[in-house]
C-alpha cells in the first residue's frame, strides 16, 4: 500500500515533519501569507489527511471539495476559523493541541501585565535613548485580578498571580469550585468583576455569544485605573470602543497578545497610544511549546489516518472507535 496523501497549509517543526514524511506524501504551501482557499480546495480534491496550521478557514465547501478526507489535524487550540459541525456532519474527525500550551500562554499573559504595570518595555526604549529618567509604574502586590475565563490557562494565570501577593475574582460559564479552594478565588458575575478587578484578563474561546463582549460599555464599567490584558482571541474585543477608552483615559492601559483585525496594521491609531503594548500573538511561542504541539498534530493525523482513535478530538462523536 503507498502512502497517505496529506496536504499542509504551512510549515511545521523539523522532527514533526520528518515523522509525518515516514508515512505520508505531503504537499506543503511554503508561498507568502496564507494559502489561497481555491489552491487549498484543489490540493485537497485527493488527500487523505489536512495538517491545518495557521487559522485556515475550513467549511462546508472546503470539505465538499476533499471526498477522501479522513481526518483534520490543526497544530493551535483556537478553532473559531473552522467549522466543526461540517467536520461532523461529514464524518470527520477534527483535532487541536489543548493542554500542551498552557503554561506557556499563561507566562505571556502574566508577563504582558507585569510589563505594563511597570512600564517595562517604555523603560528600555528610554534607555536606547540615553533617558534615565524614571519610569513610574504600579504595585501588582495587593491588587485584584479579574480573570474572564477561568480554564486551565485561567488558573495558570491565577497560580501566577498568587504568587505575586494579587487577589484573585474571577467570571467563568461555570463555577470552578477547585479553583476557589487553590487559589482563595472569588466567582464574580461578569459585572461585578468589571466594577472590582484593579486588572482583568480576557481567555475566553471566541464565539459568536462572545465575539465583542468588551465593547464601550464594558470599558465605562472598569476602573480609570484598571489595566487591561487580552491574550485570547482579538475578536473578544470591540478595538474602536478599546482605542476610546484608552484614549479618554477610562481606563489606564491595554496589553494585548491579539487584535482584530490582526495583524494590526502599522499605522493603526491604538498604536499611535503611550497606554498599549501589544505583541505578534505569541502566547504559544517557545520553542519547547511549539514542538509539542506539533508533535501532538503529528500524532492525531497519524492516527486519524489509520482510522485509529485521535488523542484529542473536538468532534468526539465523529472520532474512530
């Protein structure tokens, strides 16, 4: 028997790579930017597994156009660009790398609120300079943490901040009872933790009952004083309602890993702000991290392709028995 056909809409990590090549003839766009849907479409007319990385759109018509299409590998835990209930509908199986970058995606996310309360990053540009003035920030030690979504990431987080002497509320779906004997954490309703958090924390999934939930609103709610931080999904805020708010100083700051639209351009105005920091989308980005994930990717197309049980599968009525 040959191998499996497999097509990937971007590069992975050598060791990954070479394992998948074992046993598969791969097709890889290595083009600028992101595979264009009617190449993906026509690659994928004859392949038996799709390694998805970089927030490709999968839908109905993408799927219609695989017909031997066994199984759906993405190398992320976000899925908001991709259709689950056509995967299901059509029989696919369709996995993510959950768990693998948490601690990773929660160092960032801690990183990007420390940095901001003490003006790190300003610090060292003003040093380029040759400018030792001060850079005044503010105490982490004491203050609330506001966490809007307590998953694993959340708790991470909240381990975190802890550690630094912070307070701990948070807002969730659902009670995190584990979480509040651990970490003294305090369940808040989603208003009441705008009205209290001195900082709050975005890690919800996107979706669309919570695609725009920090808008203008939302921002009035906070303290001035309040510090922002958004390493989730850029979606989850209303950017024009954020630049307002940082710009009439309704709040005090916005550190942000995502953005929307992301990549923000260059010349953006939330950019042309002295009250943002805002990073490439890099909550996941070590090198220890980025390699599990790929290694888990490899593993569950791998699996899929041999209609084997895959490790991690979000469609799990649909996963081979």
């Amino acid at each position: 028997m040959g191998k499996y056909k497999v097509v990937m809409s971007g590069k992975t990590w050598p060791n990954a790579y070479e394992k998948l090549a074992e046993h598969c003839d791969i097709q890889m766009w290595e083009g600028e930017g992101k595979i264009p849907q009617e190449t993906l479409r026509d690659w994928l007319r004859d392949a038996d597994g799709f390694f998805n990385i970089g927030h490709i759109t999968v839908d109905e018509e993408l799927l219609e156009a695989a017909p031997n299409l066994r199984v759906i590998s993405q190398s992320g835990v976000g899925y908001d660009s991709v259709d689950v209930e056509a995967c299901t509908k059509k029989g696919v199986p369709f996995s993510n790398t959950p768990g693998v970058l948490v601690e990773a995606t929660a160092d960032l996310t801690f990183g990007l609120l420390l940095s901001a309360a003490r003006r790190i990053h300003e610090g060292y540009e003003k040093v380029k300079q040759g400018n030792w003035e001060t850079v005044f920030g503010v105490d982490l030690f004491g203050k609330t943490l506001g966490i809007v979504g307590m998953g694993d990431i959340g708790s991470a987080v909240a381990r975190r901040a802890k550690a630094s002497g912070m307070n701990i509320v948070y807002h969730n779906r659902s009670r995190k009872h584990e979480a509040e004997k651990e970490l003294d954490a305090v369940y808040l309703s989603f208003e009441e933790l705008l009205h209290t958090a001195d900082c709050i924390v975005c890690l919800v999934p996107l979706s669309d009952e919570s695609k725009g939930m920090f808008g203008e609103a939302e921002f009035k709610t906070m303290k001035n004083s309040a510090y922002f931080v958004n390493a989730a999904r850029g979606g989850l805020v209303d950017t024009e309602a954020l630049y307002e708010a940082l710009e009439n100083e309704e709040i005090a700051y916005a550190a942000l890993d995502v953005t929307d639209p992301e990549p923000l351009p260059a010349d953006h105005k939330l950019l042309q702000l002295s009250n943002v920091l805002v990073t490439p989308h890099i909550g996941s980005a070590t090198y220890e991290t980025r390699n599990r994930m790929a290694d888990l990717a490899v593993q569950n197309l791998l699996l899929g392709l041999e209609k084997k049980p895959l490790v991690t599968c979000v469609n799990e009525e649909v996963n081979y028995k």
